[in-house]
C-alpha cells in the first residue's frame, strides 16, 4: 500500500468503510487515462496511486483481474449513460453488457476496464428533457455560428449532423435537411420558411453582453434588440434581458440572460412624500 495515497487529513475512517482499493492493471499508464476520462479519478505514475472521490488506493501489477462470473464487482456512479460507455470504449475498456433499468431508479451496465476488471455503472434515471433538432444547410458552418455566439461545445461533428453540448448537456442537434440516414428525411418540405411558430430559445446565459456582441460580429440579423423582460414598468416577472436573432438558416434564436439578472430593487422612498 502507496505511503503517497493523497489523503487530505490523517483522520482515521469509520469503522467497517472502505478505506484504501488495490486494482490490477497490466498498463498503468492505460489505466490513468481510463480511470481519469471515465470517471475523473486523479491517478499518478510514480507510485500508481489514485484519488477517487471519497477513496484512494493504488493500481498494482502484482495481482490478476477477476475472471468472468467470479469476485467482486466495483459499482461505480456516473452522471450519465451514454458518455461514460463510448469513454469505456475510447480509452480501451469495454462493454460488457447492454445497459438495463433497475426498479425504475438507475441504469446498470457492466464493462471492463484495460486491465480486464469487471467494474460496474450507475447511472441516474432522468425525466424528458428537450433535445431541439433543427434542418440546417450546412451541419459545420451552422455549428460554428452555435459555438461562436453561445460557447456551445460540438460532440460529435462532421457535414451531415452535429450535437451541440451545454455544460455538458444536449441542448441542440443540427441535421442537413436533405440527408435521409436511417430515419428517413427530417425535412417534409424543403423550399418552405423554416421554424414558424417555434423559437430556439437559450436561456442563462451569463455572458449575455458578450453573446450579443459575438451575433453582432457575425453580422446575425436581429429581430428585437436587446431589452428587459418584462419591462422596468411592469415589475420584476423574469428579470432578464433578451436578444431575438436569426440564424443562418433564417430560425429565430432568442437568447436570455439568467432569470433574475436585471432585478430591480424597491424605488427609495419620495423624500418630498409626493
């Protein structure tokens, strides 16, 4: 056992935790970047030490990965299904079985990490969440307008479809209209206006200034200038600021800053009491 585990304190854990994890590994270097992509372990070289939230331990040569159907079974939480399998894959792991519903209350799939161990993963059930996709001309030209005037992130790229990230999370989907795939097209009418009676609307938007001034600078049509919603005269209601825009395929893309952001204080009293 690693004297270099990364503890913070010299506190002695509770009787009957799990205090310290040896991990078999035939590639430590393999194993850091797995452990570390996967599920943002803090590995380091020297000693093949590890700081896992709320463990530490250390990944060892001297001992073998359990075989299939035998030994312990690590079960660890992730934040969401679908990135942390293809991580598993991209960095040498593998996916050992289908993910499946527990109770209602989590997914539950295994994988084996480089070295072979089985290792286990939960993830949280979520509820519906939109997932907006919209029928652009062109997937990377559109993509890099999203990127550059709201700091969304590409998750997959390429001419035919994108998926644009917010913090982390889907918030938008861009698909040639004219592509087919699987499902077939997602146009039904190609020469007509697009986005009639629908908004692309991104709210919390904390850099709300330097979002208008990056439209600006790709010269975005704008529809309705920067203003308060509601206006100073009506109350607080939102208390944000709004910029309505179009994109380059002619959708209306609005973009808020956070809920409250412009909240206006009580007026002072009227020293004259008029």
């Amino acid at each position: 056992m690693s004297s270099h585990d990364g503890r913070a304190n010299g506190a002695h854990p509770g009787h009957g935790q799990l205090v310290y994890l040896q991990l078999p590994t035939t590639d430590l270097a393999a194993s850091i970047a797995f452990y570390g992509a996967v599920f943002g372990w803090r590995g380091e070289p020297e000693f093949g030490s590890f700081t896992a939230p709320g463990l530490i331990g250390q990944w060892t040569d001297d001992l073998g990965a359990a075989s299939s159907g035998s030994g312990p079974v690590l079960w660890l939480g992730v934040d969401q299904l679908w990135p942390a399998l293809n991580g598993v894959v991209q960095h040498g792991g593998q996916v050992e079985s289908a993910p499946a519903l527990d109770q209602g209350e989590r997914w539950l799939a295994e994988v084996r990490d480089p070295a072979g161990n089985r290792i286990g993963l939960v993830a949280p059930v979520r509820t519906a969440r939109p997932q907006t996709l919209i029928a652009v001309q062109d997937v990377e030209a559109s993509s890099r307008w999203y990127q550059h005037v709201l700091g969304l992130r590409s998750d997959h790229g390429g001419p035919e479809y994108e998926r644009l990230l917010a913090d982390g999370e889907l918030v938008l989907q861009l698909h040639r209209g004219d592509v087919e795939h699987h499902h077939g097209p997602v146009v039904e009418h190609p020469k007509a206006p697009v986005g009639n009676g629908a908004l692309l609307w991104f709210g919390e938007v904390t850099d709300f200034d330097g979002a208008v001034a990056r439209a600006a600078e790709l010269g975005a049509p704008v529809l309705r200038a920067p203003h308060r919603n509601p206006p100073p005269a009506d109350g607080n209601g939102p208390s944000h600021r709004e910029i309505w825009l179009r994109d380059p395929d002619g959708y209306t893309v609005v973009i808020a800053s956070p809920d409250g952001e412009d909240w206006l204080p009580p007026s002072p009293p009227d020293p004259a009491g008029s």
